[in-house]
C-alpha cells in the first residue's frame, strides 16, 4: 500500500476529508477504518440494550463516542445519525426513530469498510 497513494473510495466516507484529519498517514486511516468496522459493528445493539435495561449513561456515551469517531473519519452522515440518537436520549424524545435512522446508517458505513477494505 502506498502512503502517499490517493484516499480510497468508500460509500457514505470523505476519506479525503477522514485522511487529512489523520495527518495524511494512508496506512493508519485504513486501520482505523477496519477498526471502527470492527468495534463499532453492533453500537446500536449496545445502546437498544442500555435503553431496554434504563441504563442511559452507557446509551448517550455509547452514541457520543461513535459519534466522534464518525466524524474524525470523514463519515459525516453517521456521525449526524449519531448526534441525534445522543439528542433524543438525553431528551427522551424520538428516541426509537432516530435510532432506526443511525443502525441503518451505521450498517451502511460499515458494510462500506468491509467491502472497500477487507481484511
């Protein structure tokens, strides 16, 4: 892999946007992207579970930390889905909704990763 090759192209991601934030390093931002793929595959789950056990610390932290971690990748579209989960936690309001929106979005990124990086 060339360091200095062009941002790979993947569905739903600046990564031109995603690399730059990372200082330009090819090879570190792919391995955050295959890393979120893997860590972040099943947040919605984790935070449908804090919900349905009235744990919302661990839901708005969990929507909070991907939230951040969308963004700095350049997965802006997620990283809104994400926000608004946080939003509706802490409001307590349309919280079902906006988690349906973030999963699929969520599926979608990482689906992206996997099929534009595989491991």
């Amino acid at each position: 892999m060339d360091p200095d090759s062009a941002a790979p192209k993947i569905a739903g991601i600046d990564t031109g946007l995603g690399l730059k934030q990372i200082g330009g390093k090819r090879e570190r931002y792919e391995s955050l992207l295959r890393k979120f793929a893997a860590k972040q595959a099943e947040t919605a789950e984790t935070i449908r579970i804090a919900l349905s056990v009235g744990d919302t610390s661990t839901a708005e932290r969990e929507a909070h930390s991907l939230k951040g971690a969308a963004s700095t990748l350049g997965a802006a579209t997620l990283a809104a889905h994400a926000a608004e989960v946080e939003a509706a936690i802490k409001t307590g309001q349309s919280v079902d909704v906006a988690l349906e929106s973030f999963s699929h979005s969520l599926i979608a990124v990482v689906q992206a990763i996997r099929t534009a990086l595989p491991l």
